[in-house]
C-alpha cells in the first residue's frame, strides 16, 4: 500500500458542497466537512446556521408579529407551558424511539428493545449470539454502544420501521445511504456492520485502558469517516497531512486526483483506510469483526505495542482491500499469516516489517486465480519456515523481500514455474531481496529469465556454488547483491554485458580467479565490492574507463597485485579500500585529484612504496579516513598538514613522526589491523535504495 501511495498536500484538501437534501441524509451523515475541522467546529456550523434561520424568520415578518407575541405576559406563560409539555412529551417517547446522547453512560438497552433486537440480528451475522451475550466483551459493548450512542445507526434502524420493502430476513430494509461506497455499497445495513465492527475494533484493542487519543472514533453523530484526527507531518500517502483514523478519499485510483471527504453526502467513497502510524496505547488483539469493515481499501498499522495474536483469517472477507502494512508491533503480535489475505482479488502489497513476533507464511493458499499482488515485503527476524511455493501464482508480483528472517531451505523451483509468467510471456518480477542464513542450496538458474528484474539480492544466506553464467542475460539488472554466502568458482565475464549495473557486491564469499577486464564496460558502475574472496592478479587497465565509480573495496584477498594505475582517472571516487592485499608500485599521483567529496581510502597492509601524492595534502581537510600502515612507503610521508587536518589517521611511526599514535612493525595494537567496514560505509546496510 504504501508503495502504492500518492502524495496529497493541503491545496488538494477540499470542500464538497452541501446537499440541500442534507437533512434527508442524516443516515449517511450528509454534510461534508473540511478535513481541518475539529469535532467542535461541526457545533460551530450548527450555531451558525441556527442563527440564519433566525434572521430569515425575522426578515419575513415585516410587521415583528414574533417579537410582539413573546413580549406578551399571557403569551410567554403559555409558551412556558407548552415547553415543559414538550419535554415531559418528548422524554416519554424518548424512552421508546430516540437516541441517547453519546455522552449518556446511563444508556439502557432494555429502553430501545425494539431498536436493539434488530441491530442484534444484523451484528449476528459476523458475530456468534454467545460473543453478543458475554456482557464483558468487546462485540457487547459494540453492540450496546451501537443501540445507545450511535445516532447514525439508530436512525437507520428507527426509519426502517415505516419502510415498506423488506430484506431477506422479513424485516423492512434499513434506508440507504447517501450514495455509500463503491466497495460495499449503499445498504444501510452495510453502514451499521461498518460502525459495529469499527466499534469492535476500538473496544477490542482498549485491552488496558483507552487508546491515547481516541480521534474521533466512536463519535455516534458523525460519519464513520469523520473518525480521524488531522495531524501534520511530512509523510505519505496524505503529503503533510497524516490524519490518524479512518480516512476517506473520493477516488478508488491512486492515479486519479483524490480529496479527504468525510462523508457520502455529494459522493461515493472510493478510498476507505485505517491509518494508525503514531502510538496510541492500543492493546488486546485484532477482532474477528475487524474482516467485516465493509469498504475498507487500505490498512496501516504501525507502532502499537500492546497488540498481541494473529491476525485474523476473516480478513480476507475485505474484498476491496488494496493493500496492509504492520510495521514496529510487540513480540505478543504475529503468528501464520492467515491464506485468506493472499487471495484478496484486489491485493497489491503487503508490508509487516520490523515486528518483534514470530510470524510464518501458510503452507498453501486456495487461490481462483486473478491475483493482484504486486509486492510482498516481510522483514521480520521471527520469520521462520521456508519460502513460499505458492508465491508463483501471483502473475504480475514485482517485488518479493524477505529480509533478516530465519527461513530456510532452497529457492523453490515453483518461484520461476508458470504462472508467475505474465501475459506478456516474460517474468514480472523486477526486484527479489531474501536475507536469511538458512537459505541454503545453489543459485537457481531460472532466474537469469527474469528478464525485466533490476534488483537481485540473496545477502546473508548460505548459498554454495558459482554464480550462473546465464546472468550475463539480465539486461535491466541494477543492483546484483550476494554478499556473504559460501559461493566458489569465478566471476563471471557475462556480467559485464549488463549495461544498467550501478552496484556489484559479492565480498564475503570464495570466489576465486582473475578480475574480468570485461567488466570495464560498466559504465554506469558507482559500487564495487569484492571484499573477503580469494582473488589473484592484477588490476585490469579496463578498469580505468569506470567513471562512473564512486565505492570500491577490494580488502582482504589472496594475492590482488601490481599497481593500482588504473584508478587513477576515476574522478568520482570517494573511497578506496585495498587493506590485506599485495599491491605495490608508488601511489598515483592523480587519484582523489579531480574529487571534491568526502576521500576515504585505506591502503594498510600491502607493499606500497615511495611517498604520498601531494593530492592527500592538498586535500587533507576532506579526508575523513586515511590507512597507510604495514607499507614501505618513505620515511616522513605524513607531513604536519595531514597530521592536523585527517581525523582518522592510521601510519607507521617512521611514515608519521607527527602522529600522536602510530604502528610499529611488530605492533599488535587493534589501531594497526583496523579496516572499514565497506557495508556501513557506503549505506549498504540500508539496502538498494541508495544505488536506484
């Protein structure tokens, strides 16, 4: 969903005209209200208006026959009079027909029999007769508080006894509402399912004590989709606005221009989400009742750390939902989740990330076909079981993450089987990001069929054998990440046909072999790392022609040797990192000449000679980090100005008189073994966004 988001900003915020049938629609709340508007400005507006109609009686009695009657002493004692008749009047039949004040915790559901019995036998429908009883659960409450406090379903209900049509039950059908939802309809019947299961919701998730700020909800005058708080920040999917609540939109495509409404009055609903991302205390579990939200499209729940159990199975009752994402819930919180969610026709993402519970996918899913899932992110450490067979019947998914989980076993084989073809005949798949050490097995061969994929990591598994030549054939890669497996043999010379690539990293495996001098064609490379392998040989003078290369890390090999000449044109270079290899020759002198970002460059333990070049003077207030020990670099290279000016200074004690610190030969200070770590250097921890 949130992929799928638009950014909205306050000039798209507006108001929707009022009906003139509004009073008509009480049922549908009728007025749309500016999104700004507190619950007290709804008050305001009915003041004013009050005070309208005032001046217009005023103005239509010329003759101020009004003002001259109540100045009359007989006429203010019968107005008196009949007042107090009204009100004993109106308490009478109050006790029968008229909805209690949302404020009246004196409510009696006895006093509304005939209002409860038929609320009772819509609610029944998603919840069990015993639930409804227990007079401590969430559902009782919801029902109570539905009968009592809730005038927009009690009017429903009430107006239905003078309607002559009838549902299938034999009872009048309630009335419609104003033009409802185009995911669940007009019925109102749908809308006093809707409030009940929110109600359900509210209650269920008040576990220990009320939510922090309760935004609107359970508001019994308003719309369900005034039920919100407006909040500013600078975030998606609402641009600065971020209402916490239920928020209603009068489009359904994300691609259509939208407004905030907050109510059916003028329009459909296209868009119904429950957008939860700040903590508000909400503790208990998910409700059975929360699948039946009829017209829910988007479902954000982020940061509430009380929540416990699983989500429920009825959620796939949510036919229209477009998209879920649970993000920073407790460890109480997880569980299967329920098969039902992946058949959601209308489904395109799903995010439950950074969660502290347990969570496993389905062993199956009874899928019809006509799935729309585009996007499954799941970075969980409770994450546990293996991938998914049944992901291959998503046709057009595009992003599959799976990161920092405990799944084991192999990529399944089904993953790149029919029908995860599109109609176009080729894999829809463009990014596949699975982080897990018990991912074990070998690189299977059918994702080099992937053709339109730009993003392939498999970081931190267990993968044994080569990287498959038939790479060579992913000609929209982007970023190509296996870092830290166990995988041998050689790197492939295919893999500089791919014209895209900006990141290539494969450090920490058992790659062996010779740098390919094809891999000079690279020209959109910014990252390189080859860190932690068993390489040999020289730098190709290909390599000289990357000059797009920003990163590279070449630490920790077997016997990488020679000069190092061929980086001395990459002008866009930031960091060098050589430590733990054999290079030698003198320093070029044009490297770092031409760059005027940050330098950080490590050339500790190899067999560099001569001095330093005047570059790393020259620039010595942009060197953040600078490594030249266990060389046989000159004696005195590090003068007074790079002594001063590189914070991070790591030298031999005949290279740096000038150091407060330095490195004997024989020194076993952890200052003279100390290498970067390349992966929080260059924001690879963070993922492929920094690259794309």
């Amino acid at each position: 969903m949130l992929d799928s988001a638009i950014t909205l900003d306050e000039s798209n915020v507006r108001v929707l005209p009022m009906s003139k049938d509004d009073d008509a629609t009480e049922g549908s709340g009728g007025t749309n209200v500016d999104v700004n508007a507190t619950p007290d400005d709804d008050i305001v507006q009915d003041d004013e208006d009050s005070a309208h109609e005032m001046e217009v009686e005023k103005e239509g009695d010329p003759k101020g026959g009004l003002n001259k009657f109540v100045k009359s002493p007989k006429a203010f004692i019968l107005l008196t009079s009949l007042l107090l008749s009204s009100i004993a009047l109106g308490v009478a039949i109050g006790s029968k027909d008229a909805a209690v004040s949302s404020t009246d915790e004196t409510c009696v559901v006895e006093n509304f029999q005939e209002r409860y019995n038929r609320a009772r036998s819509i609610v029944s429908n998603i919840t069990s007769d015993d639930t409804l009883a227990n007079a401590t659960s969430p559902q009782n409450r919801a029902l109570e508080w539905l009968v009592c406090h809730d005038r927009i379903s009690s009017s429903l209900i009430d107006r239905a006894a003078g309607s002559s049509s009838s549902s299938g039950s034999g009872l009048p059908s309630l009335p419609t509402q104003a033009h409802g939802f185009v995911v669940g309809g007009d019925s109102g019947e749908s809308q006093v399912l809707r409030r009940y299961a929110l109600a359900v919701f509210f209650y269920s998730t008040s576990e220990s004590g009320p939510w922090t700020d309760q935004w609107n909800f359970l508001s019994g005058e308003k719309h369900e989709c005034a039920w919100h708080t407006n909040k500013t920040r600078a975030n998606f999917p609402y641009g600065e606005f971020d209402p916490a609540g239920v928020v209603c939109m009068d489009r359904i495509n994300f691609q259509e221009p939208r407004s905030i409404i907050l109510n059916d009055g003028e329009v459909e609903v296209g868009h119904m989400g429950l957008n939860i991302r700040f903590p508000n205390n909400l503790t208990g579990t998910i409700p059975t009742e929360f699948g039946h939200i009829q017209g829910m499209t988007g479902i954000d729940l982020q940061y509430q750390k009380g929540l416990y159990g699983p989500i429920p199975s009825t959620i796939g009752n949510l036919v229209g939902l477009e998209g879920i994402s649970i993000l920073f819930a407790g460890p109480g919180f997880g569980g299967v989740i329920p098969s039902s969610l992946f058949t959601i026709p209308t489904l395109e993402w799903i995010t439950l990330q950074y969660n502290e519970g347990i969570f496993s996918f389905p062993p199956s899913i009874n899928s019809h076909g006509n799935l729309s899932l585009l996007g499954l992110f799941v970075k969980s450490s409770g994450l546990s079981g293996t991938i998914p067979s049944f992901l291959s019947e998503f046709s057009s998914i595009t992003q599959l993450s799976l990161e920092d989980s405990s799944l084991e076993g192999t990529i399944p084989d089904s993953l790149g089987a029919p029908p995860s073809i599109n109609s176009q005949g080729s894999h829809s798949l463009l990014g596949i990001n699975i982080l897990s050490s018990g991912l074990s097995g070998t690189i299977p061969s059918f994702l080099s069929e992937f053709s339109s994929i730009t993003q392939l990591s498999l970081e931190d598994s267990s993968l044994e054998g080569t990287i498959p030549d038939s790479f060579g054939a992913l000609t929209s890669l982007n970023f190509f990440n296996l870092r830290d497996n166990s995988l041998s043999g050689t790197l492939p010379e295919s893999l500089g046909r791919l014209p895209e690539l900006t990141a290539i990293v494969l450090g920490k495996n058992k790659l062996t072999g010779r740098l390919p001098s094809g891999w000079g064609n690279l020209t959109k490379l910014r990252l390189l790392d080859l860190s932690y392998n068993d390489l040999t040989g020289e730098i190709p003078p290909a390599f000289s022609e990357l000059r797009s290369l920003e990163h590279i890390s070449l630490q920790h090999n077997a016997d990488l040797h020679g000069p190092i000449s061929a980086f001395e044109s990459l002008g866009n270079m930031s960091s060098l990192l050589l430590y733990g290899n054999n290079f030698s020759s003198t320093i070029p002198e044009g490297l770092f000449s031409n760059f005027t970002g940050q330098i950080f460059a490590d050339f500790g333990h190899n067999n560099f000679t001569g001095a330093l070049p005047e570059t790393f003077t020259q620039w010595a207030s942009d060197t953040s980090y600078l490594a030249i020990m266990a060389n046989n670099f000159d004696d005195g290279v590090v003068d007074g100005v790079i002594c001063e000016e590189v914070p991070t200074l790591f030298a031999d004690c005949d290279s740096c008189p000038c150091c407060k610190t330095c490195c004997d030969k024989d020194s076993a200070s952890a200052n003279c073994h100390f290498d970067l770590d390349f992966s929080i250097l260059t924001g690879l921890v963070c993922g492929a966004w920094w690259f794309t």
